[in-house]
C-alpha cells in the first residue's frame, strides 16, 4: 500500500474517531489499554501489510476518541459549573475577543477571570481557565484587552429550539451566561501592565479595523457601508435582523458572514480571476495567499476565518499544481490538524463543518460541472470563463453544503441558485475594489467618495436583488427535524456520482 494512502486512511481514521465520540463515551483509561493491544497486536502482524494497516487505522480511530475525550467536560466540573448557577458573585477579568455590538447590546467575552467574592456562598469558585458570556447595554462601548469588575448573578447556558447552545458554547470554554452585570471599568489592556506582544498586535488590529469600520460610513450611504463592512471586514453585528432574514431567505447569507464557506467561495475565484487575466499559475498562487491572509488579518484574525482561509490554501495548492481533484490528502490533514487543536470543531461548529463540506464539493464535484458545461457551450472568451467558473463553484459548494445548511437552519433555499447566479460574479470586484476605496480615502476622503459609486453601485444591485427574490413566497421552506438518514443517503448518492463521473483532470 503507498505510503499516501497510509497517511489519508490515518487522517480518515482519527476522524472517524472523533466522530464516533458524538456516540460512545468511552474512559480514557480504557482507550488507553486498548490502544495498548492493539499496537501489540500489530506488532505481531508487521510483516502482513494489509493486516498491519488494519491495526494502523484502528489506533487512530482509537486517538480520535481519546482526544475528544480528552476535552470533553467531566462529571466533575459540570457539578462545579451548577454550584455557581444564579450565585451573585463579583469577578474580575480581562475582555478576550473582539466585543459584538448588536440590536442596542454588546456581547462580551470574559476570560482570565479571578474571583473577588461571592456575596451567597463561597462553594462556587470560578475557575481562571473558564470564560463567561456577558451580555451589557451598548453604551459605554469596550474593547479588546479591557480589564472588567463585574458584580452579578451567574446562568448557565440551555439549550432551545433543539439547538444544542450549551455544547456550543461550552466547546468554547464559555461555561457562564451574565445579563446586564454591573460592570466597573478598571484599565484597558491589562490595566496598564506590559502585555504579552501577541495581544498587543491585536488589539491595533481590532482597532485598525474599527477605523476602517468608520471610514467606510463616511464614505458610504449607511444601508451599502453596513454590507461593505460585513463583506469586508467580517463586522455583521449592526445589519438589521430584517436584512439578515433576507439573506436567509435567499442562501446569500455566506457573503455577509466571514465563514468557512465565504472565504472558500472567495478564495477560489480570486484564484481564478488572477489566472484569467494571465497572471501565471505560481505567481497566482502566492497573491492569493497573500491577499487572502491580509484579508483574514484585516477582519481581526477570528478563529473561524484562520480555519477556513486554511482550507482555502489548500485547494490553492491544489489549483496550483494543477490538479484540482487529487488534493485529498491535503484537505484531510488540514481537517485532522484542526481536530487535533480542537475535536468540538466536528460535531458544535457548523463553521468547520460548511468549510470543509465546500471544500471537498469545489475539489470534485467543481470539475466534473465543468466538463459537463464545457459539452453544452464552448466559449474561450475570458469574461465567459470567469463568470462560468464563479457559478459553478457556488453551485459545487451549495450542493455538498446543502445537508448541513437544512440541518443546522431548518430551511432550504429555493431561490438560492439564481440568487448567487446573480450577485457572486459582483463579490470579488466588490471587495477589492473596497479595499483601493479605503486606500485613497485614508489620504483623501473627497476623492475617496468620487471614486466609490461603482462599489456602490454594485452593493446596491446586490442588496435590490436579495430584496427582490426573498419577496417571493416560494423563496425558502422550512424543514425541520431533518432525519438523519435522509443525510446519510444523498451524501452515499453524490459519491456514487462522483465515483463514476470524477476522473476528470
């Protein structure tokens, strides 16, 4: 067996055994012992190759159970984390993300927490390494790196609607809920202390970004800078809810939300535009990267933009050495890496789960479109190409993304195709065009505004079409309790698809 497969079925392997976690709780020092086994065991079977590789797959289904064990929440600290529920307590801590202000609140992540009393009881103690979700009034505003004193009544997330809120929450370490704490402000960036470089250069990156944030609000009317924001610099948080359900309503809501899937989407034909106005495959490859870690640099480095721009990079590769369709290996090891970081990424991140899902669907189902599209017009003109390639991508991407999107959202999209048919040939041409607007305007505001109309203009037709086809009644349909078999069997029929249609390149 070639040493490539080996190391995928590894890879598959150690997936697999994360996700077998979601159904077996199994003690790690039973994982352990039988681990143990069975490298005994293949030790004894090293000269049957096939068998070797048999026990070779089965330790790492076994490491994948034992690291997601690993950071799943024991009995132990769950009881700690109830002791606390609705305890009035006065914390101290330091903001550890970028604060979220929407609908006339800010959302805030508290974390390095120390506790300064209780006023109840003094059997809950919070722990340092634990973070609590605080929500505040939008006013006064915090940033990053603030130093906080809170005194308040601590919750702890429920689940609702059948969204299961506290896992997602607590495979983010936040275990604690606090609604309009008082809150006493006691320095910003670790209250004057040297901080750690790292935290340094990111609060200049959020505050850079909030800079930009409000240059684009001088430059645009508030309906189009509100979108640029969102497209651009990943800040969503003051689109109204109506907007939002708009793009719902119509499957566009990945070019507003900085995802797995947007950055997937615009990666590839960034890739692609560059290619076809004759930039040679290696100088392509190299100024998207670069331009796409700006970019995941620019919206303030959020985790689930640095995971999607890896998966990105290596369908990069991929497109760089041309050969879109033989890049599993690549994909899967980027897949198991972020596991390894962090297993609740598999089964509490519908982020990790749309990337990868649009990864794997632009890598195989993306080619065997194009072949088929290719047999019905021929046409070698560049703009033709182009548009081609963003319109099947989006369609690759919707189709393998299609299961999870129902699962997670309870809808599907009937207007999606036309919609992103429509308005995704405007994206790239939108953000970069955004980025030279900010540019200009950073040295001269009046001709900053002379040259932005044809990013308004875009954003607008944008924005009028989302308008236009969430109107419809038949726009989107609610499908709840997606059963999960129906998931399993169009995901066995796309691969059968593929299987038979796939040797394309």
């Amino acid at each position: 067996m070639p040493k490539s497969k080996i190391f995928l079925l590894s890879c598959l392997s150690f997936i697999a055994g994360i996700f077998l976690s979601g159904f077996l709780n199994i003690d790690q020092w039973i994982l352990l012992l039988l681990m143990s086994w069975v490298i005994a065991a293949a030790y004894i079977f090293k000269k049957d190759r096939k068998t070797m590789a048999i026990f070779f797959c089965l330790l790492f289904i076994l490491s994948g159970l034992f690291r997601a064990q690993s950071v799943a929440i024991s009995q132990e600290k769950l009881s700690e984390i109830m002791k606390c529920a609705n305890q009035k307590m006065v914390l101290g801590g330091t903001i550890g993300k970028e604060p979220e202000i929407k609908n006339g609140k800010q959302k805030l992540i508290l974390g390095n927490i120390h506790n300064i009393g209780s006023v109840e009881t003094r059997h809950c103690l919070v722990s340092t390494a634990d973070k609590i979700l605080i929500y505040a009034d939008k006013y006064p505003e915090y940033r990053y790196g603030d130093v906080l004193k809170i005194s308040t009544k601590l919750k702890i997330p429920e689940s609702f609607d059948g969204f299961d809120y506290q896992n997602y929450l607590f495979s983010q370490g936040i275990y604690y809920l606090s609604y309009y704490p008082k809150i006493e402000f006691i320095g910003a960036v670790e209250a004057g202390r040297d901080p750690p470089l790292q935290k340094k250069y990111y609060a200049q990156i959020l505050s850079f970004k909030k800079n930009l944030i409000d240059l684009n609000k001088s430059i645009y009317p508030q309906s189009q800078a509100l979108i640029i924001n969102a497209m651009v610099l990943g800040n969503k948080t003051e689109i109204s809810q109506e907007v939002l359900e708009n793009f719902n309503l119509t499957g566009t809501r990945h070019i507003v939300a900085i995802s797995g899937l947007h950055i997937t989407i615009i990666t590839i034909m960034l890739m692609y535009l560059l290619l076809a106005v004759g930039i040679n495959r290696n100088r392509a490859f190299y100024l998207a990267v670069l331009l796409i870690a700006f970019f995941v640099i620019m919206i303030g480095l959020p985790p689930s933009a640095i995971r999607a721009a890896v998966m990105g990079g290596m369908v990069l590769l991929a497109i760089k050495v041309g050969r879109l369709n033989n890049s599993l290996n690549a994909i899967v090891f980027a897949a198991a890496a972020m596991l390894l970081i962090n297993p609740n990424l598999l089964w509490h991140n519908v982020g990790f789960q749309l990337s990868f899902a649009a990864v794997l669907g632009i890598v195989y189902l993306f080619p065997v479109l194009e072949k088929y599209s290719e047999k019905i017009i021929k046409n070698d003109l560049v703009i033709y190409r182009f548009i081609r390639s963003i319109i099947l991508i989006t369609l690759s991407a919707q189709i393998a993304t299609l299961p999870i999107l129902i699962n997670s959202f309870e809808s599907l999209s009937l207007s999606s195709i036309l919609a992103n048919v429509l308005i995704l040939p405007l994206v790239p041409a939108v953000i970069l065009g955004s980025f030279l607007v900010m540019l200009i305007s950073s040295v001269s505001l009046f001709f900053g505004q002379i040259i932005s109309w044809p990013i308004w203009l875009a954003v607008t037709y944008q924005m009028k079409i989302i308008e236009y086809l969430a109107g419809f009644s038949w726009s989107a349909i609610t499908i709840k309790n997606f059963p999960a078999w129906v998931f399993g069997i169009y995901y066995l029929l796309l691969a059968i698809f593929l299987a038979k249609n796939g040797k394309t390149s």
